[in-house]
C-alpha cells in the first residue's frame, strides 16, 4: 500500500494536510513526498501560517487571572525542577542535600550553553573605486558609480543589522545567565548569613538516646531564617518522618518535617518569625510521614534555648 | 521557587499574542524567537514570558475545542509544558512561534476531546456541533487592541470565503475531523473536500497576506 503519489496529489492534499485532517496511510505518503521537494514544503508551511491564524477566531476567553496565576506558578515550579533535573543529567550536580527542603545550593546549570557560535557574517561588498569616465560618459559612470555605492551601503547596512541582532540575541543570552548566577550568590550569601550573622543564636542539641546523633541549630533573628543539620541520625521506619519543632512557652511550632541521607545527615532550612525571647527549646521527634499537628513521638534530638 | 525578579532581558513586548503575523519570518529581535530560545538553555522565566504572552489566545482556542473550563486548564498547562520541553527542536525556518504553539495546542485540545469521546465510547459525528459557528462576538476589554484588530481580520477573511470552504476549515481545525468524516458529514466526495481545504487555506493566506507585510 505505499504507492507514491504524484506532485500535483501531493498538492492538492496539501490544504488537508496543513489543517490536520489527512488519514493515516495518505498522510504518511504526502509526508514523504514533502520531505523531498522542496516547493511542497514550502507550501504546506504557508498554509499551515494560514491555519495556525484560524486559531485567532475561537471567541476570546482568557484564563480567569487568578486561575491564569496558578498554572503560570505550576509550569515555572516544573521547569525549575525540570532544568535542574536537566543539569544533574550531565553530571554536574553536587551532592544533594539530605534535606526535605531542595538544597539550598541549587547544582550548577549545565544546559546554560556557553558562547553559541555567532552567526556567520554575510561578506560585505567590497566598494570598487570607480573609475573616472571621459567626455559624456562621465555623467553617467558617476551616476553607475553612485548607484553601486547606495547598493553597496545597503548591503553593508543589511550585514551590520544582521551583526546587530546577533549580538543582541548573545546579550540576552548572557543577561538571563548573569541574572541566574546573581541569584545562586545571593541564595549562597543568604544562608551564609544566616550561620554567621551578629544576630545569629546558636542552639546545641544532644542525643537523648545511646546513639548519637547530633543537631545544631542557627536561628538568624533578624532575619527569621532558620537552618538545622543533624548528623547521625538512624534512619527513619517505613511511614515515619523526622519533625523539627521550635518550643515557645505555650507551643510547639512544627519547622518541618525530613528525612534522613543515608549517612544520617539532614539540613532543614525555614523561615518563621519568632520574637527573639520567645523560643525556649528546639527538638526533633519522630513522626508519620507528613508530620503531625503537634508532637506524638519519641524525642530525638532536643536542645534547650541557651539563656546567654 | 524563585524569588521576583525584577529584570527581565527579554525584548520589551508592544503584541502580546496579537503580533502580526510573520510567516517563516522570525528573525532575531523576534521577541517570541528570543524567548523560545532562552526555554531551549533551560531559563523558566522563558516560558513565564511566553505564557503570558499567548495565554489569552492559547485558552480561547483550548476551551473552543474542549468547552470544558477545567479541561481547558489542563490542556492549556500540558501544551505550554511540551512547547518547554520542546523549546529545542523549535525551527523558526519552517514557521512562526505562533503556529508552533497553536498547532500544539490544538492538539493536546483535540487530544483531550477524543480521550473523552472514548471513554463514553460515544464516536458519532453529532459531537461535532453544527458548522459556521464562529462567534463574532469580541473580546472584552481585556483583549488588546490588536489582537482585537488581528481577529476582525482573520473574521473577515474567513467570512469571505464560500460557506462550505469555510466549513470544512471549521469541522477540521475546531473539531479534528478527518477529511473522511468531514465527507461522511457533509456527503461530499472526498476529493472535493481537499480541495476545499486547499482553496480555503490559500485564500485566507492571500486575505492576510497585506498583514504580513506590514510585520515590523
């Protein structure tokens, strides 16, 4: 059944094409026929332009802004995690933080190309000098002589404006790239600060059973940023997650829940503002997955707020 | 989640959705072509952009196909989700960013419509509502003034051609119906619906070509 159809079959199934009604077996053979002829290709493209702008007649009704909010914040939420996901694909990710919260470093981008190649420049005509003509033929040869300089400046001009939109194009490139890494530093300075910063209160946490683990929490007050390893923990049961818990005098305020890595590392990061007098205790306990309101389990890890 | 940003080095953008239309024209300072190629090294600002660019005119096409407000979410989602994913196969010799996102588009839409269909195992033809439906209805105060002006053009032109041209352009663009089914639907012999097809599609792209040329 792959009898090849003429040109002019071709064409005149090209319309069908272009608005996606070609069945199966046909579409195929048109298909084939345009990707060796160069005229039908041009073709179908046209009449698809023509088809995509019958798009413009479906009467307008834009998403709802709130809803219209929403799926902009999902797809841009799946393609951050796409493009890092991306990234570690080539090898180029750090070690992932064994915290709930994604690591606070995000992995380099790979897929960030470096320089691209410029496009390759359109030789500029040369402007011959022209030569001076005699007697009634001057006139003339100068007026040639001009012609050729005006087409040979648009030609010159034509080629700038194409180096123009070539840089243009590399200059948006590299701002989004200049952008991406401002960014990561200020993410980096963010957390730095928030270890070491003058207002930063550290609260040592010791085991409260024969294993050891440790935690160490940095609670930056200025800025209610929160920042929590723990080493050594044992590995959570099947269903049950670790739950971080900032204690007041009258309650316990989840910071999160997470899970060990598999050297029973964890970093948990949170922001909540607290007033600097008011925490009286940090503890982890061990909870079903998902965390719960208010802590059920056996306390873990459990450090009072020093009074320094 | 990022945190706002205040730059965006994007071109700045007078059209959105709206821009005349530039046919295998996309040239560098295209602001679509510049925003599907920063998608292709993985910016997600990128497609922020191009959502919000073409959300009025992509929606108003998947909910026409769908009529359905939530499908028509999701729909929309799923297609802006592939043109990201896609972003690098993007060839802006072979057409516009408009016809890459419509086609998409209208085909997650046509996609949804018939996964639907399937599951009532209903395949008749009397979902296809009856033709010449266009609503020429505008927009509201929303839409911009130019892709107001963009589709009273496109309005006119398909209001020019003969009725069942305009027909057969209707049941396939709108409705996804072959060119078998639209002959089922219309008792017309094949044959004739292709050329319909064919002569619909030329005369609207005669119609808007004087758009063309007017592109920046």
């Amino acid at each position: 059944m792959t009898i090849e159809m003429t040109h002019d079959e071709v064409r005149e199934a090209l319309g069908a094409e272009a608005l996606g009604a070609l069945d199966g077996g046909e579409r195929e053979r048109v298909l084939a026929h345009v990707a060796g002829c160069d005229a039908c290709r041009a073709e179908l493209d046209a009449l698809r332009e023509a088809a995509a702008l019958v798009a413009h007649v479906a009467p307008h009704r834009p998403l709802a802004p709130a809803r219209t909010a929403d799926v902009r914040s999902r797809l841009l939420a799946r393609a951050a995690a796409d493009g890092v996901s991306r990234a570690s694909q080539d090898d180029v990710t750090i070690e992932a933080a064994p915290a709930p919260i994604p690591a606070a470093f995000p992995p380099p981008r790979a897929d960030a190309e470096p320089a691209r190649a410029a496009p390759s420049r359109p030789d500029v005509t040369p402007i011959t000098s022209a030569r001076r003509g005699r007697g009634a033929m001057a006139g003339w040869l100068a007026a040639a002589a001009s012609l050729l300089l005006l087409i040979a400046a648009g030609v010159y001009a034509s080629g700038l404006r194409r180096q123009v939109d070539a840089l243009q194009a590399r200059a948006t490139q590299l701002e989004a790239e200049r952008t991406r890494l401002a960014d990561r530093v200020q993410q980096g300075e963010a957390t730095v600060a928030s270890l070491s910063g003058p207002a930063v209160k550290v609260i040592e946490m010791a085991a409260a059973r024969p294993a050891d683990p440790t935690g160490r929490m940095f609670w930056d007050t200025r800025t209610a940023r929160w920042t929590f390893f723990a080493h050594n923990l044992p590995a959570t049961r099947p269903g049950r997650e670790y739950q971080l818990w900032l204690v007041t005098a009258d309650r316990k305020i989840s910071a999160g829940t997470f899970r060990p890595g598999p050297r029973g590392s964890a970093v948990v990061q949170a922001e909540y503002e607290l007033p600097p007098g008011s925490l009286q205790a940090v503890a982890v306990t061990e909870e079903p997955a998902g965390g719960q309101p208010q802590p059920t389990g056996a306390i873990v890890l459990a450090g009072a707020m020093s009074t320094r | 989640m990022h945190p706002e940003r205040q730059l965006l080095p994007y071109p700045s953008v007078s059209d959105p959705a709206s821009g005349r239309p530039r046919p295998g024209s996309a040239s560098a300072d295209d602001p679509d072509l510049a925003l599907v190629r920063a998608m292709a090294a993985g910016d997600e600002r990128a497609l922020g952009l191009l959502y919000d660019r073409w959300q009025p005119l992509l929606h108003s096409l998947v909910f026409h196909v769908v009529g359905d407000a939530g499908d028509a979410e999701e729909v929309l989602e799923d297609a802006l989700w592939q043109a990201w994913r896609q972003a690098g196969t993007y060839d802006e010799s072979r057409g516009s960013v408009r016809t890459w996102l419509t086609t998409i588009a209208r085909s997650r839409a046509l996609d949804r419509v018939r996964v639907r269909r399937a599951a009532r195992q209903d395949v008749s033809l009397e979902d296809a509502p009856a033709s010449a439906e266009f609503v020429l209805a505008g927009g509201g105060p929303a839409e911009a003034a130019e892709a107001a002006d963009l589709r009273a053009r496109v309005e006119q032109a398909l209001a020019g051609l003969p009725p069942d041209q305009r027909e057969t352009v209707e049941l396939a663009y709108f409705r996804g119906l072959s060119q078998t089914e639209i002959a089922e639907a219309t008792g017309q012999p094949l044959g004739t619906v292709k050329t319909r097809a064919r002569l619909a599609l030329q005369k609207l792209r005669t119609a808007l070509s004087s758009l063309r040329e007017e592109a920046p």
